[in-house]
C-alpha cells in the first residue's frame, strides 16, 4: 500500500534538487532515449543531412517561428510557462561560399539533385547507369564518350550560362552536381572516361556549405544538447517532468532526415538544468553538442584533403 505521505515527500525531494519525476519517468519510458541513425547514402543530394540549414529549420507546431528561435519553457512568479528566444549562433549555424569557376575532373563527382531514376535506391553513379541505362555506356570508346558529354542536358558542359552547379557539403565531403537534367548521360560520361583512363574537366560554380563552428562553440559555451524522441506523449512527459522539477529547458527540431526527434537545450548558467543534463548524460540520451563538435573535425579534415578552395586544380579525390 502506498504511504499517503509519499507525495509530499517527492514534492519537497524534487524542490530540493532531485529531478524524481525525470528519474521514474527514464525508467518507465526508456524508449524515450534515441540514438541518431545516419541516413544511408546515396547518390542523391537528398541524402545529404542539410546541417547548414539547421538553424532556419521550423518546427511542425510552430509555423512562424523565425530564423534562430528556440521554443522553450521555465518557472518564474507566473508558474511554468513557455517562451521563446532567438539565438544568433542558430541564425549564423551554417554558410555558404560561392567560387565561380571551379575545375575538376568528372570523377569527383559522387552524386546529383535530379534524374528521371529514383536517386535513392543506388550507392554510385556507376551503378545507376549499369542498372537503368546499358546502351549509354556500350562501347566504351572516346566516341561513346563524345555522344554522352555533347548531350544538350548536361548543361555543366554545354550551357555557359546555366543554374547547374556543384555543391559540396563539407561535413559530408562528398561532391553533388546541382542539375536540372542529363543525369544518365552524366553517369555514363563519368563511367566510360573512367575505364578509358580519359580525364574530363569541369568548370563550373562551386557551393561549399558548411557548419560555422564559432556558432557551434559559442552555443555549447551556453548549453548541453540532447537529443530525445519528439511525439506528443514523449513530449508532454518530458516537459511534465521538467516541470515538476522547475528546470528551464528549450528545444529545436532535429533536421528532416532524423524524423520525429529533436534536440534539448539545457542552460549551463542554471542549476536545475545542469542537473537533468548529468540524469540524460548518465541515461546514456545522445550527446548532440558531441556530435556537431566531431563534424566540425571532418570538415577540418575535409578541407584540406580536398584542397578546397583549389579553383585551378583538375584533381580531387573522393571520400
């Protein structure tokens, strides 16, 4: 039987700093915790995770949110109630540099934005082309090579004047061509040059985003970051939770390709959220302030394997 006094025992324990509520509730709801599945990938830009975007990203419940907000919740004399902040670091998460006439040969390229084919069942362009379009790629021969690349769609390579580009995702590493069409005469361009050991050169304007990682130092100065399943009732458990325990919390959606989950904002400046950011530590919730820092080092990395900006290189290397 349970002591009718238990109550007011959990009220004044959580009052005095012990987050029970959260505790029971971790252990009762254990699929509360998620893990950040990376999206597989493939040859379309699509599977790129947009990180640049991240801070424009708008909440499904919040349709007018702007650029940088956090929706979140604290106590004051009112009682525990929600607000909103808009964070510049969020505003100024991800950029973008444009180089106008970058060169590289047709074998950087890893993937495209567009094509006839369903982009998302195929891991290269070699396999695309093997799949959806033979007769493209038969004879291998510099002639068969000419017929692909004078292809009035591969605009990168016949249109001066096109919207076609190159992007690069510098997380990601990989090299996409932003095109409207001619992605089977691409693919089989690429392919047959690639057994004929023929370069072909690209010049075309190249898109390099990337994570600011000023933004991201400054917003984990300010903050640990969570991730945690993002549905209606895990969503008002976990804020009933908090709200017992009088904790400032705020949250943002996670980007499209993760699905229903978001990130956690608890403020390092307060004690009560330190508090429930050592319980989700310890509960093993996925560090997302750990994950974005270990982005920045690819993008490092990446940078210079790629020698990017290279605006006279013909060479690059794929990863």
């Amino acid at each position: 039987m349970r002591n009718p006094l238990e109550p007011i025992y959990d009220f004044a324990r959580e009052r005095l700093g012990n987050p029970l509520t959260l505790r029971r509730l971790l252990e009762s709801q254990p699929d509360l915790r998620t893990d950040l599945d990376q999206p597989r990938k493939d040859v379309s830009v699509e599977s790129v995770v947009k990180w640049h975007e991240w801070g424009r990203a708008r909440s499904p419940h919040q349709f007018h949110n702007p650029p940088g907000e956090l929706l979140g919740f604290r106590y004051s004399a009112e009682g525990y109630r929600s607000f909103h902040e808009v964070h510049e670091e969020l505003v100024n998460f991800g950029s973008t540099e444009s180089f106008e006439d970058w060169r590289c040969d047709i074998q950087c390229v890893s993937g495209l934005a567009a094509s006839k084919s369903n982009l998302t069942r195929f891991t290269s362009l070699d396999e695309l082309v093997e799949t959806n379009s033979k007769e493209m790629i038969s004879p291998v021969t510099e002639e068969q090579l000419r017929v692909n690349l004078a292809h009035d769609q591969i605009r990168i390579v016949n249109n001066a004047k096109t919207g076609d580009h190159l992007a690069c995702y510098l997380w990601d590493r990989r090299l996409f061509l932003i095109n409207g069409g001619g992605s089977h005469h691409f693919s089989a361009a690429r392919y047959i040059a690639a057994r004929l050991g023929v370069p072909v050169l690209l010049r075309a304007k190249l898109l390099i985003h990337s994570i600011n990682p000023l933004s991201l130092e400054s917003l984990l100065r300010r903050f640990d970051c969570f991730l945690i399943r993002d549905d209606l009732k895990a969503s008002h458990q976990f804020n009933n939770a908090m709200m017992r325990f009088r904790a400032t919390y705020l949250s943002h959606p996670m980007p499209a390709q993760y699905g229903e989950k978001r990130c956690i904002f608890l403020p390092k400046s307060e004690q009560r959220s330190v508090k429930v950011s050592s319980v989700l530590r310890n509960a093993g919730f996925f560090d997302i302030g750990a994950f974005l820092s270990g982005l920045i080092l690819k993008q490092n990395s990446n940078l210079q394997t790629l020698s990017i900006p290279a605006q006279a290189s013909e060479r690059c290397q794929n990863g």
